[in-house]
C-alpha cells in the first residue's frame, strides 16, 4: 500500500498492510505552515516525509466568523500584540491577540457585554471565496505519498472564542438562547464556505475543532446535544457528500459525549487523551465506538516535548496494545508542536515515537 491508501483503509476501519504511524500537526509539505520556516523544523519535516505516514495540510483564508469582514488592524507593543477592529452597523468591535505563529492567546476578547453581541448580530455577511490553486498545487506535489488535509471551527468554536472562558461559560446557562444564535450565525456562514471548499478543492481529511468546548468541565454533555449535534452532523454530511473524509478534533474529557460524537457521523477521532488529560482510556474509547471510528492517538505532546525517551517508549507501547487491535487506529500525537524553535531534546523524542510505533506494532 502507499501512504494515502494506508492512512484511508484505517479511516474506513480497516486493516491496511501496517498500522500507520503520523506525526500530528508535522506535514512535509503544507500551504500555510510556520514551520516550513524554520530551520529547526526541517530535520523533523524530513523525519516525517521519510519514516512515517504523513498528513498534508492545507490552510485557505477563512475570513471573519467565515465571512468577509473587514478589519483594521494595528501593531502593539513593538509588533508582539495586534490589535484588530471590526466596525459594523452598531459599532467597532475590538480584539487583542499575541502575534507568535506557535501559540496565539487573546488578551481582548472581541465581545465584553451585551452590546458587543448585539454589535456582532449586526454583522452583515458576504461570502469568502479562497484561492484554492495553491491547494491544487499540492494535491500534485502530495500525490500518493500523503493524505490531504485541512482543520477548521465549528460554530460553536467560533463563538467560544469571541468571549473569555468564564464568561463564556455564564452565558451558555444565563443566555443560552443566545448563544445558540450566535452559533447559528455562524454555522449558516460556515456551510456556505464549506461548500466553497468541497466545490472547488481536492479529496481531504475535514478536522473539525470545537465540540471539545461543549464537554466537562466547561459545560455538561447536554449542551453538547445544544451546540453540536444539530450543527456539525450537517458539516459531516456535506463532507461525505462530496467524497472527502471528516475527523473530529476533541481534547478532554469524552466520557458524558463519547457516543453522541460517534453519532455524528465522522470518520475518526482525534486525540482519544488518556487520563489524566482525558477521562477515558483508550481501550475503553476503542470498545465504545471503536467500530463506529478510526481512532487517532494518543501520545501526548507535552511528553514528547519534555519527557523522557523511556517515558515516550511506554506511552507508545500502551497506544499501540489498546488503539491497535482489529484495525481502524493511527498512532498519532495528540497535538501539533508548538514551540518557536524545535530542541534537539525533543526531535529525539519523535524518533523515539517513530521507533517505537515501528517496533510494537510488529506482529
């Protein structure tokens, strides 16, 4: 098998000729990617390209909340925050962000109060349309070699995002008639640049982000039924609909959600965190929906980056026993490297994973 026919028989649950191994969020060749960059990053784009079973991903301008909203924008602080102003019908909205490509955090969320989410229901919509060439391009480039693929938020992590954790969280059981507006809003402009993509882009793996927000301990499982379940089973079908696969993206806890996620429809599972990040081993996330998902995992990132190889070794064995058995697993890592400069601490850590994933999954 090539890499593009392994990496699709495990998402079809499958048996392909080996267990595929990828590393998360590594991708040899990509559109849109800081790392490509950097120099420290290229021996582990190599190591990717050559010892395992790489995703390619690619990035398309996804605009404002999926919508072509015009943004000012204004450097802070000798360029470490930018400052991004949207005017709509009502008034500016304003945000805050650090400006590292590695990991972005908000320092000012666009919505303070009531007003702000009347400002951003005024919000008119004009569609994004893309330049998909440089996608087309890599589709050739990739070839066989890799699988396609591309991330985005859902509704709900859209509108998760616009508001600080806890006052997200409030207005979920205060305003939840709102915020399911506001999803909604988002949602109907998100299918529309969807179906853009799927229209005019190549076959790929759709990760969707954000049903992890509406998961303990943020928010109890019923608002998963809230904010997810009539909104991301739309985005699974459009995707099947045109011959692509989807993933879901969901750090955490999955105990109270773990079946209304297979109920959605995806193809796979990304990133089955065992405790204590998660709170369900991955034996038990394989006999619960194992059959219903291909299951990718679930090797944490903050062990490759800072633990010990003999660490790295047993986390991958217990991956490989418990995802491995009867097909539909990819040993992955749970998410994509997020330092500025790659240490040679933890490029030997992914060789180690590499190691071992080729070692235990001999039969």
């Amino acid at each position: 098998m090539n890499v593009r026919e392994r990496l699709l028989t495990a998402i079809a649950g499958g048996e392909p000729d080996r267990m595929p191994i990828t590393l998360y969020g590594v991708y040899p060749s990509s559109v849109g990617d800081w790392r490509a960059s950097r120099p420290s990053y290229r021996p582990l784009l190599d190591l990717a390209a050559e010892q395992t079973d790489p995703f390619c991903q690619w990035n398309s301008d996804q605009g404002t909340f999926y919508g072509r909203v015009p943004a000012a924008v204004r450097p802070l602080e000798d360029g470490e925050f930018v400052e991004r102003t949207i005017e709509t019908p009502l008034g500016p909205l304003t945000c805050v962000t650090n400006t590292s490509p590695a990991t972005q955090w908000i320092r000012k969320f666009y919505l303070q109060d009531d007003d702000d989410v009347q400002r951003f229901f005024s919000i008119p919509y004009e569609p994004v349309r893309p330049d998909l060439r440089p996608v087309r391009e890599l589709e050739k480039t990739a070839g066989e070699r890799a699988l396609l693929c591309t991330a985005f938020l859902d509704g709900l992590g859209v509108v998760a995002d616009l508001f600080t954790p806890e006052e997200f969280a409030i207005r979920c059981v205060t305003q939840k008639r709102t915020i399911r507006g506001m999803i909604e809003k988002v949602s109907e402009q998100l299918y529309d640049y969807l179906e853009y993509l799927l229209d005019h882009g190549p076959q790929s793996l759709y990760i969707i982000g954000g049903p992890e927000l509406a998961t303990a301990p943020l928010l109890a499982p019923r608002y998963f039924d809230e904010f997810v379940m009539p909104f991301d089973g739309r985005l699974v079908e459009m995707i099947h609909q045109h011959g692509s696969w989807a993933a879901i993206h969901c750090h955490g806890r999955l105990n109270g959600v773990l079946e209304r996620i297979a109920d959605l429809g995806a193809d796979a599972l990304h990133p089955c965190e065992a405790p204590p990040m998660g709170d369900v081993p991955l034996a038990e996330v394989k006999l619960r929906v194992g059959r219903r998902m291909c299951l990718i995992g679930n090797v944490q990132i903050g062990d490759v980056i800072s633990s010990e190889r003999e660490i790295v070794d047993a986390r991958v064995r217990e991956a490989v026993r418990d995802g491995a058995p009867g097909g539909g697993f990819i040993l992955s890592i749970t998410a994509s490297p997020y330092e500025e400069e790659l240490t040679a601490h933890t490029l030997e850590n992914y060789r180690q994973f590499i190691r071992s994933g080729q070692e235990y999954s001999q039969p």
